[in-house]
C-alpha cells in the first residue's frame, strides 16, 4: 500500500486530498496541529505545528520510520491581505514558516524515501504565485518562492523517477477566509471547491509513469469575490 504525507490535513484542500488518497488505498499520515474530522483506519495524525522547526524536528523519527514514502503534499498554509506596513512581524515570520521553509524543510527530510519510491511530491502554491496582487506581497512571496523551489527542485530529481508537481489554485471555498475581510463569490463558477483540486490531483497522479506535469492552474470560470462587513 503506498504511504502520503499530508500536510493540513485537518481543513479545506489538505482535507480533501488527504480524503481522496485514502479512497484511493493510500495510507495517509496527516500532519497538522488540529487532528480534524478525518476517521479512517488507514488515516493516521501527527500533531505538529509547521511553522515551529524545532516541532518538525521532533516528529523526524516517525516520518522516517515509515518503510515506504510514494507522497509529499504540501498543503498547509494561511494568508493575510492588508497593507505591507500593517502586518506584525510576526504574521510575516509565521507566514514565511508556514507556507515556505516547512515544505522545504520536509522535502529535504523525505527526498532520500521518495527517490527510493520513485514518489512524487505536490506542492500546494497559489494564482498569486503566478502574478502581482495589492496588498498580498507577503502571501506571493511565499507562493512564488514555493513555485520556484518545486520547478527548481525537478531539474535536480527528474533523473531519479521523482516528479514535482506545483498547482496554483484560484481562489477556493475553504476556512482559508475565515479571518479575511473577503471571501470568495456566491455562485460556484466563481470558485473551486477543495474536492476539484483534489481530483485535479488523483488524474495528475493517473497518469503515465515517465510523464511529468510540473505545474497546474485552476480557476473558476468567473471572477467572483464577496467583502465582509
Ligand atoms: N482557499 C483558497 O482560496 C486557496 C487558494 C490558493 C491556495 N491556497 C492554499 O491552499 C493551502 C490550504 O489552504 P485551505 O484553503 O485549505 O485553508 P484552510 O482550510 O484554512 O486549511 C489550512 C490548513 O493548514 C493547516 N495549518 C495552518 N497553520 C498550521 C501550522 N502552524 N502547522 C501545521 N498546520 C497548519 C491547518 O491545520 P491546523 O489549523 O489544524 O494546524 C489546516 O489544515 C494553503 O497553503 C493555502 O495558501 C488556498
């Protein structure tokens, strides 16, 4: 049975991959500070907060314990939109943590399991990885940088079986807004679910090995945002 480790698996996208790996006989190892709603017998939690690389560090030894590595999906990440100036230094530290040095730092703790599997990792970035936003210089540079590590990261794994696979999701109907001024829009061509990236993810890993899609986009159809009160 092949072994994914998921990070946020607890919420949102993380949820719905994690979920849809199980359905599809993986053993998923969920890695997040809250356990989540996830009850399966192939399902199995490690509480660990991301943005601390002394808490990664500690939980080294269970990630390494397994026989088998095949999946690395980073998914665990958070955003903040407001004026440069106005963000504490440490939202920018935590961010900085969260959303970049955590998938660098697991990537260099499992790559040596995913060549022996010949695995492939998924970086979850954004479509701010992609382009330039007011008022989220902070969030893309995270995103981009996460980009430009996953494209970077196959010139150097291509040869040894690994694919690296970057997604940049538009704006999706998850607890990511929750403490955000705005939200995404009311009618479903104006925002993915997390269950499309999730299946975006399932036909990307169907896919012949030998083949290697290193990036992919989804939007909805519409632009649609909602501002909260
Ligand atoms: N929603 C969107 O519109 C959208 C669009 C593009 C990209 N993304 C990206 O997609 C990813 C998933 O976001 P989402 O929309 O699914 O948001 P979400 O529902 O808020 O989920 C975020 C996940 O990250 C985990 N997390 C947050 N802080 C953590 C920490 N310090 N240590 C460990 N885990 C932590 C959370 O788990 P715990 O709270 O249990 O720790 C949760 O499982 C993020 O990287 C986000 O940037 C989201």
């Amino acid at each position: 049975m092949a072994t994914a480790i998921v990070t946020g698996s607890s919420s949102g996208i993380g949820k719905a991959i994690a979920l849809m790996l199980l359905n599809e006989g993986y053993t998923v190892i969920g890695l997040s500070r809250r356990r989540g709603e996830i009850e399966h017998s192939a399902f199995h939690h490690l509480a660990c907060d991301l943005g601390d690389a002394k808490a990664l560090d500690a939980i080294k030894g269970d990630l390494l314990g397994h026989k088998e590595i095949n999946l690395l999906v980073n998914a665990a990440g958070f955003g903040r939109f407001e004026p440069h100036e106005e963000l504490s230094q440490s939202t920018i530290t935590e961010m900085i943590a969260l959303n970049l040095s955590a998938p660098i730092l697991l990537c260099n703790l499992l790559l040596r399991k995913l060549k022996e599997s010949q695995g492939a990792i998924v970086n979850i970035t954004s479509i701010e990885a992609t382009r330039s936003s007011k008022f989220s210089a902070l969030y893309s540079a995270t995103k981009s940088g996460l980009r430009a590590f996953g494209h970077s990261l196959f010139e150097e794994v291509r040869n040894s079986g690994v694919s690296v696979i970057t997604l940049n999701p538009d704006m999706t109907d998850t607890p990511f807004f929750d403490p955000l001024r705005f939200g995404v829009g009311e009618n479903d061509d104006t925002k993915l679910f997390a269950d499309d990236i999730a299946e975006a993810i399932r036909n990307l890993l169907s896919m012949r090995k030998g083949l290697s899609v290193t990036e992919f986009t989804l939007r909805p159809q519409r632009f649609g945002i909602t501002k909260k009160k």
